[in-house]
C-alpha cells in the first residue's frame, strides 16, 4: 500500500520513524543512495557527460549531497552547486562527507543530468533569491537538452496542493516513502514520478486519514477473476438507463465500455426516440423504451438486473427527473449515478441521499456537476480535490468518485483511494460515460462502490495510456481508448524493482 500524503502528513511519518529508533539521518542517506541508485539504472548512458547537482539549505538538500557523493563514487563526473549554506545538522554533515570527494566546479552546461535538491516537501511559494536563480539554471539546462530529476518534489511544486509557480520542470520526480498530493496534482511539472522505500516500513500506514494510491497491485487483488465455468449471469447483468433523444451515443459508450469490461449482458433504457439507435449500433446489448410508470421500471429492473447505470446522455427535465426518482424507489440495489442523474438533484442532495437508502451506489461527477450537486464552486472542489468529496458521501450515503487530475474516490466512511492513471486523452466529451460503464460493471461484480469505482478509474486511465503509447494524445480518440480497455485489466506483471514501490509515467511537460 502506497499512502498519498500532505507535506504534514509525510513529515509525521518521517517523524515517527525517528521516534521508533531510525536516525534522521539514515533517512537522507537512504533516500539519497536509492536515487543516486535509480539515476544511475535509468540514464546510465546519459551520466558519461556528468551531472550537475544543486542543493538547498534544507534535508532536501542533504539528499543532493548524498546523491552527489554516490554518482561520484560510480565515476560520474559530478558538479555540485551549493544554492545555499546547509541549516541542518544532517544537511551539513552530508555535505562534509561529499565535499572530500566531490571536486570544486561549477556546471559547464555540458552535463546531460541535472539533480534538483533546492527544496523539499516543507517549502511552500515559488522559489526566490538565490534559490530563486538556481531554479532558473536547471530550467535552463533542462530546455538546453539535460534530464532533470527532481528529489521529493521539484522545487517550487508545493507538495499538498501542487501548486507550482515558478517551479522546477523535471523529467524524473523521485519521491521518498510515500506519494504526495502535489506531484499528482501537478503531474506536468513533476515529469514521471516514482516512490522509492527509504525504510519508513510500518510508519508508512498512520492511521491519520491519509488516501491510498491504486497501483497495478492493488487494482489486480480486488478485480474478480472470471471462472472458466462462467456464464452471462454469473459474469453478471448490468441496466444502463440514458441516451435521451440526440444523446444515445452516451448510452452507447457506457455499453460497450461495459462489454469490454467482462459484464455478462446488457440492456439498454432509452428515449423513444433513441431506440432504433442504439439497436443498431449494438446488437450484443437488449434494448427498451425509458419506464414510464412503476409496473415498468420494476419490469426493466426486477431480478434481471445485477446493478443500474443511470445517468449517461439522459437529459436535464421535469421528465428524467421523475424517471431517476422512480427508478430508485423501485429498484433498491447496487447503483451508479453519472452525468444528468446527478444534474437533476442540484441543489437538493438530501432528496438524493433519501433515494439512495444506503444501498451500495457510487455517484461520478466531474467537478461542476460535483459543484452543482454539493454546493460551492467547480474551482472549490478543484482547490480541495482530496478532500471535497468526504462530506458529500458522508451526505448522501454513497462513495464519490471527482473525476480530475488526479481522481479521488471516496467511501461514506471517509476512506479514500486516489487513481493518478490516464493521459489528457480522457478530456475529451464521452470520456465518462466510458468510466461509468466499467465502474457500473465492477459495482455489479464486487458490490463494493469504493473499490468499484477506484479500480474502475485506474483501468480506464491505464486504457488511455495505452492508447496513447508512443504517439502522443493528438489525434487518439475515445474509440481508441475503448479498444484498449481489454488490455488495460492488471494481470501478472512483475512489480517494480526494488527500492521503487510504484511508478507513473510522465504525462505532459517537455517532449
């Protein structure tokens, strides 16, 4: 398990394994080893024209001092810059140490890596002064053609909000024992991201209310296995109510997103007028008109369905209002609500929360639907992203699920897991009904909404960087998207090598 912290939340972890009898200082040596280790693995052919590395005053900076240390004991040609005199015991006694065997220079511009330590996980604001000036040279050096490794966060990043003015671009985060928000919050500065065990072990998992990041591991231990004797009742029936008139293809993503998710059947409720639509463009699902009356909607739901989707391309009206309303008093089971299911109740959540019941439902908004629903602005719950979401399940009972950069899902109980997955190829219109038809299919499957929707989010992440892979986001659509879904499941894929506990990819930032 991967906790995604606040910078106060890492310094606690930090602060307890001290406390239990790990120096402080093993810490930054740890940490500094494990990325002079990682640089050394990635771009060991780049490190033959040298590396500058630039340190701070803080323990961020001690790090660049063991890492500048390390790489010049492998036979890297290291220059190391002091942006400002060391006010850390650890920091000082680690520069000490480099300073036998790191020769005096300043960088000649040559070197193809570039190490930023100016600042760590307790700094906060853009970088200024003479920090200010060292930011700007690894920038610099960067756009000239050097890699840039980032230690913790790049400088400049606050790594509770990722926020990042005037912030270092790097091309390589390496963060110390846990995930923080910032850097997936502020995914283009920070480059790809990689967690790397400095020997927190147990301290790691305070019980303070920190999220939990989806990785490949944790996805692939709560996705179900389809049994070889399955059938399509077993592998379960999913109700997909939407596509109002001129919106059917919404309906019709959900569904196949749906299909290629594993979901044994599915029936489609549409307008009317949407019905020889969706008919024909597909076959593998049933089709029927919207109920338009209590006998209806039991029949569309009765014992057939395993869980309901409402919500994609279902229009905002006095109409779909009454249809939603009705579909949930007489169906009382496992729901997903996207898109206009929850348009509809703006403003009146605690209607919502009294239709909901308690049964096992996870609701999808992007953040102005979220806004709309719960109250405040879109830029409120953009501001607040890992935490908006807590009082709104609290309020109506069932797991939120704010899509964004990154997505965070939430239970009533407060419990939350975080999914970094997926490229800007998602930000494109239809893009959540892909979502809802793979996180309605898992609901159907696991009855679990937390866990439905946190891995729903992270296949169809996974989805879009495949369909991304190597040719960029320009010109990929959400067909491609779809079609890799299939491959997007977890399977045996072996886990990262050791001290790194996950990775992400860049998604980005300088090409």
């Amino acid at each position: 398990m991967v906790p995604v912290v606040t910078a106060a939340q890492a310094a606690a972890r930090d602060q307890a394994a001290i406390a239990a009898g790990v120096p402080s200082r093993a810490l930054m040596q740890r940490a500094g080893a494990g990325a002079a280790a990682e640089i050394c693995r990635r771009y060991g052919d780049r490190l033959a024209g040298g590396a500058a590395v630039f340190a701070g005053p803080g323990n961020n900076g001690g790090d660049a001092w063991v890492v500048a240390a390390a790489l010049t004991a492998v036979g890297v040609r290291v220059r190391a810059v002091a942006a400002a005199e060391p006010r850390t015991d650890d920091a000082r006694a680690e520069r000490e140490l480099a300073a036998r065997v790191v020769p005096p220079g300043d960088p000649d511009g040559a070197e193809c890596v570039v190490v930023d330590g100016l600042l760590g996980t307790g700094a906060t604001g853009a970088p200024h002064g003479a920090l200010g000036e060292a930011a700007r040279r690894i920038n610099a050096l960067g756009a000239a053609g050097a890699l840039v490794v980032a230690l913790d966060v790049p400088s400049g990043v606050d790594a509770t909000t990722g926020a990042a003015e005037s912030a270092v671009q790097a091309d390589l985060t390496l963060t110390f024992g846990t995930m923080k928000r910032g850097l997936l919050a502020a995914r283009e500065a920070a480059g790809a991201v990689a967690v790397l065990d400095i020997g927190l072990g147990a301290h790691a998992a305070l019980d303070d209310g920190a999220a939990t990041l989806a990785t490949h591991a944790w996805v692939a231990g709560r996705v179900p296995a389809i049994p070889a004797d399955s059938h399509k009742g077993t592998r379960r029936r999913l109700l997909v109510i939407g596509g109002g008139e001129g919106m059917a293809g919404a309906s019709l993503l959900a569904a196949r997103a749906a299909v290629r998710s594993g979901v044994g059947m599915v029936r489609l409720c549409v307008a009317p007028a949407s019905l020889p639509v969706v008919q024909a463009a597909a076959p593998e699902a049933l089709a029927a008109r919207w109920p338009t009356s209590d006998e209806e909607a039991d029949a569309a739901t009765g014992e057939w369905a395993h869980a309901v989707l409402l919500g994609p391309g279902l229009g905002r009206s006095a109409e779909t209002r009454a249809l939603v309303e009705r579909v949930l008093r007489r169906w009382r089971g496992p729901v997903v609500l996207d898109a206009d299911a929850l348009n509809v109740f703006e403003g009146e959540a605690d209607a919502l929360a009294g239709l909901l019941g308690g049964r096992p439902a996870l609701v999808t908004p992007h953040v102005t639907e979220f806004a709309r629903l719960a109250g405040g602005s879109a830029q409120d719950a953009l501001d607040h992203r890992f935490d908006a979401g807590a009082s709104l399940a609290r309020r109506i009972g069932a797991a939120v699920l704010l899509k964004g950069v990154p997505t965070v899902v939430t239970a009533p109980s407060g419990e939350s897991v975080v999914s970094a997955a997926g490229t800007p190829a998602l930000a494109a219109a239809g893009s959540g009904d892909l979502l809802a038809g793979i996180a309605a299919t898992l609901l159907a499957q696991l009855g679990d909404p937390l866990a439905a929707g946190a891995c729903a989010a992270w296949v169809h992440g996974r989805a879009a960087e495949l369909a991304t892979a190597g040719r960029g986001v320009r010109g990929v659509t959400l067909d491609d998207v779809t079609r890799a879904i299939p491959d997007a499941w977890p399977r045996g894929a072996p886990p990262p090598a050791y001290p790194v506990l996950v990775e992400l990819p860049r998604v980005g930032g300088r090409s």
